[in-house]
C-alpha cells in the first residue's frame, strides 16, 4: 500500500526531469580581462563575480541571450548574443573607462 503512495508521489517527478533533459542548451562561457576592473555581471538568473572567478562557463537556453552588469542596484544590458544548441559562445569581457565591453565569438 506504501509503495503506491511513494510511486505516485516520484511518477510526476521523473517526467518532469525527463521533460528538462530534452530541452535544447547550449554553453557560455565568460572570459573576464585580467587586470580590469569590471562589476559583478548577470546572465539570466546566474550572478557572476568578476572579482573572484575571471573564467566561467554556464548552461544556457538556446535563444537570444543578454550579458549585464550591475551598478547601483540596477541591471545595466551591455551584450546580445545567440546561445546554439550544443555550442559553446565565449564572451571576452573587458572595461573601458567605467562600463565593461564585451567581444563575442563562436
């Protein structure tokens, strides 16, 4: 009687990771300049501290992608781009004065 109850509780569980393997994603990774100073940036949901981690490589959502930065408290958009499936798109950041610039390839 138990192992019905725990079946149906992980049956909508497993479809749901089934569900999320078959999304389509593709790979950015972020490349920080050494030597600059660049505030903390923002890809989506996923917050990147320049300061701590000059390279960093995440899991993205095919589509249209935007790099930003943070300053005051606000998201500042400085970099489109296009995340493709099974790809990686590497974005070289760098500051030029007081706002970051961004190089994209791949």
């Amino acid at each position: 009687m138990m192992r019905r109850g725990l079946r149906a509780a992980w049956a909508p569980a497993v479809l749901l990771a089934l569900a999320a393997c078959k999304q389509d994603t593709g790979y950015v990774e972020i490349k920080v300049t050494p030597g600059f100073i660049v505030p903390p940036l923002a890809l989506g949901a996923a917050r990147i501290d320049p300061a701590k981690v000059t390279s960093t490589v995440l899991r993205e959502k095919v589509g249209a992608a935007r790099l930003e930065y943070e300053r005051d408290g606000h998201r500042v958009p400085f970099c489109d781009f296009e995340v493709r499936k099974n790809r990686i798109v590497t974005v070289a950041v760098s500051a030029y004065g007081r706002d970051p610039r961004c190089k994209v390839e791949g």
